[in-house]
C-alpha cells in the first residue's frame, strides 16, 4: 500500500481529493463537520512536509452542467480556513478560464487551494480522460483520501491516477478505512458477529451473502427482519415487507445453515398504531403482530440476547439500526446495540460500525471514540463488504 506516511512531499504540490460533502442548513452553515474533520490529518502532513495542496472535492448533485450558486464550495473553503488556522485560497472560476491553473502555478509550500465543485464538470461522474488529464496538470502527486467517493470511477478519483503512475498514494484516511476493512474480511479475530440492519433485505442481498462464509453469528434487525419473519409464517401486520423476496430469506437462512453460521432474528418487537413518537405501543413476539399495528423495534428480549452474543464476539460488524432510530420512542434497540458493543470494545473486541444511521447512533451517544473503527463512506463501505472492486482503491493500487 502506498501510505504518505513514509514519504516527504517537501517541494511537492500535492493535488487531493477529500470528501467534503458535507451537510449544510438553509444559511449555508455545516451541521457536520465530521468528514472536513477526518481529512485534516492528510492535509496538515503534507504542509508540515513542506507541500502546496491543491484540494479536489464534490458537492451535491449538480444538475445544470458548470457553475451552479447554491452547490458552491465556498463555505467549505471559509470553514476549512478556519480549522487549519491558515488561509485557503479559493475560486469560483472553473478549468479552462485561465484563474484556476495561474492560480494552481502560484501556489507555494503551505499554503491550500481548494478547487471548485468538481461535480460542475459534467465529465466527472462519467470518469472522462480529458477532464482528468486537465486536473493533473494542476500537480505533480495525487492523494485520494475521500473514501466516501472510492466506489466511484470519477475522473477526480480514479480516472486521475493514470497519471501519475509513480506518484499516486493513499490520504491518511482513506489508508485507515483499507488497513481495517482488510482486517474486518480478511484476518477477523472469531467468533466474529455481523449485525445487519436497514429496511430491505434487497439492499443488503451483497452483505448477506458475502459475509456468510466469514462470520460465526448473523444477527438479522432493522425492517429488512420481517421479510424472514414472514417467510417463516409469523404475522408481521403493517411492518415493512418485501414479499418477493421470502423465497430469497429462506435461501439465505439455508445457506447460513449449510456454513454453520448462527443466525439471530430479533424475537420480540416494540410495535407502534401508527408511524410517530406518539404512537400507542406495546411488545409482543416478532410473528404476532396484529393486523393494524407495525413492528418498530427490538423488544427488551431480543436486546439482552444480541447484547448476549456481542458480549462473546471477539470481532463485530455493525450496519444498519435496530429500528426506527430516528424517532426517540423506537430508537432503544439501536441505543442498546451501541452500548454493548462499546462495552465489548473496552474487553478487546475489534468492532467496525458503518452506514448512515449506526454511525448517528455512536456519535449520538457519545461512543463514536469507543469504537475500535467508525467507517466515513457509507456506499463506499456497503460495496467494500459486497466483496466489490472499489475503484478510488483499485486506481492507486495498480
């Protein structure tokens, strides 16, 4: 693996690309700083290097083709100056006009540019050779830190590296997310334990069945649960089902059978009359819920018995909440979860957590540090498990 760790960018100019799509309030003011966060200690080696860094990043999903006013990443770059307590140079002028490659040429070590929304360009999300030869010209090394991006063949993270084949490398984090997903597949310490939540089993089909012949427990929660419910004749009322995929369920459940995997489905539910935090609720066993009313967690049984199993695990994966996580009167299935797994931690547990809602509910509770690794790419890390080529990785690998 080609780490910046060991290289000196002294005299360099390094062009990098980060993720810093971030989410921003109607005032043009970040909520979430976590992913501009994540980046700072690639940024902050290659000017303690002695480096000029040239950042690459996206933004929304432009729609228009060129400059679009509200997807600029003008906030990001006065924020960004901020938090590296230096300036960052920055322009609304696009490639081609001129401003950005003087600007690119005059740049000296330490100090930051960062480039316009990337994604102004229609050829990047097609991966097109020109744009990236264009982008190249800016520097004379390329580091890809925006593993949130990596499952992408864009022209800013992965079409790029062709030119540099001597001089491409991984950022810092993009390092950290490899270095663990390899070990999370590869050379997990048993028994190791998946937790997969979300609410379609059709999203999750990858996961499933890649992990099969990698774990020892399969804890199935989240909606995606009562479509094996179901598939076993349970009575799930108004839960969310996918019906033409029980046939898929059963399958699944033999095949775990077939590698000795143990498999978990939650057995009691907290079940609401309607979808709120003031719904009426009550707990019943997961295959009896009546008709009118909707499976919304984890019950306090199904709870001890994961936290149970986690207790046991000397590796665990979590993805995807227990319930409806984002309303406080569903969200104690994923609190729980969380807690056991940070207590796990604490007795050597290597645990790795991903995906949108998982990710929420370790920083929510303030056990985002406890975990032994916290993913920043949730459709990167989603294909990363799919057992998927990633080609922000495979471009620096070659």
């Amino acid at each position: 693996m080609k780490s910046i760790k060991e290289i000196n960018f002294k005299g360099r100019k390094a062009l990098v690309r980060v993720d810093f799509n971030v989410p921003m309030d109607e005032n043009k003011k970040i909520t979430d700083d976590t992913r501009i966060r994540e980046s700072l200690p690639t940024i902050e080696k290659l000017l303690s290097d002695g480096a000029a860094v040239i950042l690459m990043a996206h933004f929304g999903r432009p729609k228009k083709g060129g400059f679009e006013p509200e997807l600029t990443l003008q906030p990001v770059a006065e924020y960004l100056a901020k938090m590296l307590n230096r300036p960052v140079q920055f322009t609304q002028a696009l490639l081609g006009e001129g401003k950005v490659e003087e600007m690119a040429k005059n740049l000296k070590a330490g100090e930051v540019m960062l480039l316009e929304n990337i994604r102004f360009y229609p050829g990047e999300t097609k991966g097109d050779v020109a744009l990236a030869e264009q982008l190249s010209k800016l520097g004379d090394c390329y580091v890809n830190d925006a593993f949130g991006a990596a499952h992408r063949e864009h022209s800013s993270t992965a079409t790029i590296a062709k030119f540099f084949p001597n001089d491409k490398y991984f950022g810092l984090l993009m390092e950290n997310e490899v270095v663990n997903l390899e070990k999370l597949m590869h050379n997990a310490p048993r028994p190791f334990t998946a937790i997969i939540g979300g609410s379609k089993v059709s999203s999750k089909i990858g996961i499933l069945e890649n992990l099969i012949d990698k774990v020892d427990n399969m804890i199935i929660i989240g909606g995606m649960r009562y479509t094996f419910t179901k598939a076993m004749g349970g009575k799930i009322g108004n839960s969310i089902c996918e019906d033409d995929k029980m046939e898929l369920a059963l399958e699944l459940m033999k095949k775990m059978d077939a590698h000795g995997v143990k498999y978990y489905l939650p057995v009691d539910s907290v079940i609401g009359d309607k979808f709120g935090n003031d719904a009426n609720t009550q707990i019943v066993p997961s295959g009896e819920v009546p008709d009118g009313w909707e499976s919304m967690d984890c019950g306090p049984e199904s709870c001890k018995a994961i936290r149970d199993i986690i207790m046991s695990s000397k590796t665990i994966l979590w993805n995807g909440p227990a319930g409806v996580f984002e309303l406080s009167t569903f969200a104690k299935g994923t609190n729980e979860i969380a807690k056991s797994v940070a207590e796990a931690c604490k007795q050597g547990c290597f645990a790795a957590v991903g995906g949108g809602d998982s990710v929420a509910a370790v920083k929510q509770m303030g056990l985002a540090d406890q975990m032994s690794y916290v993913s920043t790419g949730g459709g990167a890390m989603l294909e990363y498990l799919e057992g998927k080529v990633l080609p922000g990785i495979k471009a620096i690998q070659d």
